[in-house]
C-alpha cells in the first residue's frame, strides 16, 4: 500500500485462512496492468496461488473469494467468476460485486480469500427455488452461504431456505456472525431489503448499493460458525449503530455512523472507538481480530482511502489482522457513508 500498514496480508486461525484484499499492485503501491481487468485477474489469482503455498495449503483447501471489480468494456463483471474458476480450479464459492473506480488509477480489482488449513471445503450449490440460487461451502468449523435473489424472489420463504441450508451444515441462524447485503444499484426496494435484512438479523440501512452480476436484485453473504449457539443484538451508541453477533469463540460486530453527516474519516472515528468498547465488552481486544471490513462512499481515491486507514490503523499493532477496505456506489441509507466490521475470534 501507499502507507505503512499493522495488517497481515493472511490470517491463520482456527483451521481458516482470512486473507486482506489481494491487489494487482507492486511493492512500490504501483499498478500492474493498469486499466485491465482480465490481466489484473490472472496476476491476482497466481499470487493466490502462491500464497496459499507459503502458507503450506494445497490448492484444494481454498473455499471462498469475493471479488470486487471496476468493468472495463473488455471483461464484463459476468465473466469475473469464470475466469477465477478457471484460473483457481478448485475454488467452490465465488461472489462478485461491482464497485466505482478503485482508490489506485487504474486499479481494477480487489480479492478476498477464504480457506482451510485441516481438509478440503465440503460444498453444495443448489438449483434456483423461488427466486433464490444458494452455494454453501464450509471449513475450518465455518459455514459461508451465498444467496442470489432476482428480482422476484419469494422474500416470505427466506427465512426458512437459510435455515434449511445452513442445517445441512450444523449451523443455524443463531449462529451467523457475518451477514452482507449487497443490493442492485439501479433496483433498491426498501421494503423487500427490510425483509431480507430482518431475516438475517442485520442493519438494513448498511445494505451496500452495487453492480451485480447475472442480472440479480440482491446477494446475500453470510458467516455462520458451525455446532454454535448463539444470539443477535443491536446497540446504538454515540451516533453509531451496530449489530453484535456472538457465537461459539467468534464475535461480529458491524457499525455504521448514522449521526449528521461528516467526512468518512470523522465518522471512522466515532466508529472505531464504539467497536473498542463493544469488544472490551464482551471479553475481546483488537489483537483478537482476525478480519476488519470497510465499506465507504467518497471519492475513489488514494487520499480519502489513507486518511480512513490512518484513523483505523491506530487501533492495531503488528501483525494485526487481515484488512479490506474500498469505496462502494453507496448504501441503502443514503446518509450512511461508511460501515466497519469486525469478526473476532477466541484463540484459546
């Protein structure tokens, strides 16, 4: 990156891999292949590919990416997944999300990366039902589902599909301690969000406005941990509001300003030291967290990212987490400009 950062480009923990988002950049924070998606994509996949080796993974234990992409008139978001496939032959679960222009010009693309260190992800996908097409894949005790509505999902029978595959996994809503919205830029319904969103147990002002692929409405991405129980809350704190998830060694919290509006940098900062006292709360400390999740509305450029990251970079020290951090189209609230999340995780 352009400045000194305390994240580590992968986490190990618990049997699974939490990776930062993989970037075409050099060392020197220079892009490779600027303005080109496709070339863009397969330098990243290689890299996965050898960092799953240093970190001693065979390529069947890679289980998850989440690709955001800028399109160029070359490679269409629909084609980001094939050509992820076909690169990481193994991979069973793909999100792509559209994003405005990245902070980097001609950056094109940012990766998340989930896998396992103790076997290969067990994965279904299943047919479309009432609307809805879902894969599930688990590792390392962690169950990762995602849902792709079109437009004309059943919304009354979501509830009941999330139970029934993350069953199959021994897990249950109780136990999600993630759960991301992301909605069609062009086609957000308030009210079929507000049914999602009470469904998942999430905010639905924080629901993401993005391209999507396929032709869908909504894709839901979710984080459950296995053989846990848990419990959902929702805090609001000091103009900020966040959804606690506890279960089993894993904590999620995911925050939003929702006080008048200000620079994303001012309201990290609220945000920030809420999730220090949530954290502190419940038993935890920066240093137990494995991955942080940033989402903000600004220009997409080099100066509005490092300004956000130094006021997000204090709270940790080295080697810290596995961190990703982007500008999106915006959010469902349109005085939201900026959500943090943060997934916490017992080590002993």
């Amino acid at each position: 990156m352009g400045i000194e950062v305390p994240y580590s480009l992968a986490v190990l923990d618990h049997g699974c891999l939490w990776s930062c988002g993989q970037c075409p950049l050099d060392r020197d924070a220079r892009v490779l292949f600027p303005g080109k998606l496709r070339n863009q994509l397969e330098l990243i996949a290689g890299r996965i590919g050898d960092e799953l080796a240093r970190c001693g993974l065979a390529p069947d234990r890679l289980g998850k990416l989440v690709a955001y992409a800028a399109m160029d008139a070359a490679t269409p978001l629909d084609a980001v997944e094939p050509m992820l496939r076909k690169s990481l032959k193994p991979v069973p679960l793909v999100l792509t999300i559209g994003v405005p222009q990245f902070y980097y010009p001609g950056m094109m693309v940012e990766i998340d990366v989930h896998g396992a260190t103790d076997g290969p992800p067990t994965a279904e996908t299943h047919r479309p039902h009432h609307g809805a097409q879902a894969s599930v894949v688990a590792f390392g005790g962690i169950v990762h589902l995602r849902l792709v509505l079109d437009p004309g999902a059943d919304l009354s029978r979501l509830r009941g599909l999330v139970q029934d595959l993350l069953k199959g996994f021994e897990a249950s809503l109780d136990a999600v301690v993630s759960a991301h919205l992301f909605l069609a830029a062009d086609a957000a319904a308030t009210a079929r969000t507000e049914t999602a969103t009470a469904v998942l147990g999430a905010d639905p002002g924080a629901a993401v406005l993005a391209m999507l692929p396929h032709g869908a409405a909504a894709v839901v991405d979710i984080i459950a941990e296995a053989g846990a129980t848990g419990s959902t809350g929702l805090v609001v704190s000091n103009g900020v509001s966040l959804v606690e998830r506890r279960a089993g060694k894993a904590l999620g919290l995911a925050a939003r300003w929702t006080g008048p509006q200000q620079p994303p940098a001012a309201a990290t900062r609220c945000i920030m030291e809420v999730l220090s006292h949530r954290l502190a709360a419940h038993g935890f400390r920066f240093a137990d967290v494995v991955k942080q999740q940033t989402y903000y509305v600004g220009a997409a450029s080099e100066k509005d990212l490092h300004a956000n990251m130094t006021i997000r970079n204090a709270y940790y020290a080295r080697p810290g987490p596995a961190s990703t951090g982007l500008a999106v189209h915006g959010f469902l609230d349109p005085n939201c400009r900026i959500t943090v999340e943060v997934l916490a995780s017992r080590r002993s």
